[in-house]
C-alpha cells in the first residue's frame, strides 16, 4: 500500500477482523504500580546517559505491518532513531534506520512524522525499502515486524500476518542481487507450518544470517537463574496468560530457551495436545505432569494479590499445551486465557537439584518496555558480525508447535503427531542477568 498523500488520507485494503490485543491494551487497567513485587521504582536505577556507539552505524530498512504507539514496529524500530530510552536520551543502537515499508495504515499511524523529523524514507514496495530505490541492495540488515494491524484469521483461528510475503519479497531481492544481509523476523516465523519451513530453508539456500522470536528469552527473570547445561531435564510445567497465539507464543519461547539446554540439545517435538477446562488439571492425576514441578511454578508467582483462592479456583478454564519432546521430555503450560493469571514463569525438573527451580519472565509494562531493547541488542549484534545471537531453530520449533497446537483446538483438542518438528540443534545462547529497569514512563506520553 502507498503512503497516504496527506495527514487526512488513510484507508485499509483488509476487511475489519479480529485480532489479538497488545500487551499493553490487556493489561491497560493495571498499570505499573500495581506491579507488586516487580514495581519498577523500587529498584536500583542506572545511569540514564551514555557515550555513543564506537562502531560505524550500519544501515537497516524496516518491513512493518503497522507502525502505531507501542506496537512492535514503535518500541523495535523507534529505539534506532529515539535511542533505547525512547525519547532521546540514553544509548543508541549502531544501526541507522534508513527505510520503511509500512502495509497498512490508519490515523494512528506514527512512521509518516517520524519519517519528517528523522530523515529515513517511506517505500510503496518492500524491493524499495531494500535498494533505497535503486538496482543494488542498499542497506546492511532487515527488521521484518508482522505485528499488529488487521488481517484476517486462518482456519485454525490463527492471524494471518504477511510474514513469508514480508520474508519472500526481501529473499527476492537477495537472489537477483547476487549477496544477502542479516533479517530479524519478530516473533514466530508464519502463522502455518509450511510457510515457516520455506522461510527457513530459504534462509538457508540464500546462505542469510536469520533471528527470530519474541524478547521473553532476553527478559528479566526473577529469580535470576538459567537451565545448567547439559542437565538432565525430564519435566517442565509454565504458567501463562492472555491471547492464545499472541501470548501462548511467549510462553513456548520462555520454555524452549530453557529446555534446550538439557542434555544432549533440542532432539525436536513428538506430538502436541491442546485441552481446555477442568480436564487440564484432570490430567495431572493422570501423571501427565506433576504436582511438585507445578507447585515450584505456583510458588514463584509475583502478583499473588491477583489471586484469592487456590490457582485451580481462581483459573478454571485454563488452555493447557500438552508437548511431548522426541527425547522423552515432557512439558505443559497451563495458559489463563482469562486475567487472574499475568505472567509468564516456567519451573523445570533439574537433576541434582532438590527444588525444581522456577522463574518469571518479567517485562516492563511500561515506556520504554526495555526488554524489546536487549531483543534489539540481539539483533544489533547479529548485523554487525553476521552471526545469529541466539539458534533460529528455536523459532522454527515453537512456530511449529504453536500451529499444531491450534490444529490440536480445531479438532476438538485431539492429540497431534508431530513428526514434521523432528528439529535437532545445539543452543547457542546463555542468558546473563541484564541490567535493571531504567524508570517507567505512561504508554500515553506524547
């Protein structure tokens, strides 16, 4: 779609659908104070300030669903020219956003002013926004954001977001240009499983350094405590919230990052099951996951005052994603699809460890949302030295487990075979406690 031809002139080409709430739109009536024992302002503040980069700044073009207020094309690509603190202030990243691509806008669309004030330009074609408008590829790496904006739902109740339109028309590029540059895809690759097959085995024909995935894995976590390396891990049990796809996803990402590190490496998903209710506590007693590992989960909770009674009471349809791992791995996430529950922790049976140990994977619900600033720092990363910080074969696993599970829901919450996702890979990321949470600031400020 072009950009509109003045601030009065906006249209969408897609019919009115429905869509997922953002983040910030589910928990708009909470706000941060009553954030419990994850207040921002009661922990230790850093320097709001920095020198700037060292490195030349490398050029990045911007493929973007929707570009609103604190949507993800707003707290990921705005921090290129707003810095991470998203209003001048504080560090900038080593990249210069250069060009955009938006597919739809409406009023609320902020890229057209931020265009004026900071010197990048808009592009009617995704071909354009790489080559600047000229023959040649033009710019050093891609943030491809199929996030946000209207589009229709899939038969499983997926939302159909362009994220292989979005992926093939940059490959296209690549491939009559002769050479390809860095892409980050945000959060899972397609909404189907074919699509993010081809998207990765593209990735790997055209030789393009790829990321994916959503900022959980790089969150703040309390405790402040990773998966041991090569540990036996025989069970997982996560807690979760919100829209089932949206949110679900986090949720599968918290768990792979930690999983992964099991002994042996990702071996890849034998079969799924989605099951909603009761039933999903009712198989607990059958042991398809257990009461300690689970009770570890309950026990790391935050925001216990959301909560008045027993978990089971309190969530009473609960959307439980049943995961059997080819190596005998067994996890499930129970998901509130309601808002008793609003976090995301995950706890893991850990050989030697008496305790299974857990964590909440916390964001800062709030400007700046500096967890999207360490995803972006991922990215920076992988733009300036050509190598992924973290295995693209994550997303790739979790996109597929996510499809299945709806395919799962659409059944009737039958078991799903999975012998497409016999996705082996080494992981190649550890995380290490980041800073604190710089102070927050309204999602409504100007």
């Amino acid at each position: 779609m072009r950009p509109p031809a003045s601030a009065t002139d906006f249209s969408l080409t897609s019919p009115p659908q429905r869509r997922d709430w953002t983040r910030r739109e589910f928990l708009g009536g909470i706000g941060a104070a009553a954030l419990g024992a994850s207040s921002l302002t009661a922990l230790p503040q850093p320097a709001v300030a920095a020198p700037p980069g060292k490195r030349p700044r490398k050029k990045i073009a911007a493929i973007v669903t929707h570009y609103t207020p604190n949507s993800h094309a707003d707290v990921l690509v705005s921090r290129l020219f707003q810095g991470h603190m998203l209003n001048g202030t504080g560090t900038y990243p080593d990249l210069e956003l250069v060009s955009i691509f938006v597919d739809q806008y409406d009023k609320a669309d902020i890229s057209q002013v931020f265009a004026r004030q900071h010197g990048f330009r808009h592009f009617d074609t995704i071909a354009g926004a790489l080559t600047l408008g000229g023959k040649d590829l033009a710019v050093d790496g891609v943030l491809l954001i199929g996030e946000h904006g209207i589009y229709p739902l899939s038969p499983t109740g997926q939302i159909m977001y362009p994220r292989r339109r979005f992926f093939e028309e940059t490959a296209a590029v690549f491939r009559r240009c002769g050479r390809s540059v860095p892409v980050f895809s945000d959060k899972h690759l397609a909404w189907n499983w074919a699509d993010a097959k081809w998207m990765y085995d593209t990735a790997r024909e055209l030789k393009i350094p790829m990321m994916a995935g959503s900022s959980i894995p790089v969150t703040w976590r309390h405790p402040a405590v990773e998966a041991t390396r090569d540990a036996r891990i025989t069970e997982a049990v996560g807690l979760s919230y919100g829209p089932i796809e949206g949110y679900g996803y986090h949720a599968l990402e918290g768990l792979q990052c930690l999983v992964e590190r099991r002994r042996g490496g990702e071996t890849g998903v034998a079969a799924v099951q989605l099951i909603e209710g009761p039933e999903v506590y009712a198989q607990r007693d059958l042991g398809r996951f257990s009461q300690r590992v689970f009770d570890a989960a309950l026990g790391c909770r935050e925001n216990l005052n959301r909560f008045r009674g027993p978990f089971e009471t309190v969530v009473r349809m609960p959307a439980g994603f049943f995961i059997e791992y080819r190596d005998g791995l067994r996890a499930v996430i129970i998901h509130d699809q309601h808002d008793a529950n609003n976090e995301w922790i995950v706890a893991w049976d850990e050989a030697g460890k008496p305790v299974p140990p857990a964590t909440v994977f916390w964001t800062q619900e709030a400007r700046p949302m500096m967890h999207f600033g360490f995803q972006l720092q991922g990215i920076e990363e992988m733009v300036h030295t050509g190598k992924p910080a973290w295995p693209v074969e994550r997303t790739l696993l979790t996109t597929g487990i996510l499809a299945a599970l709806f395919e799962s829901r659409q059944k009737g919450g039958v078991r799903i075979a999975t012998p497409h996702l016999a996705i082996a890979y080494q992981p190649t990321f550890t995380w290490t406690p980041v800073p604190p949470p710089p102070p927050s600031r309204p999602f409504t400020e100007p």
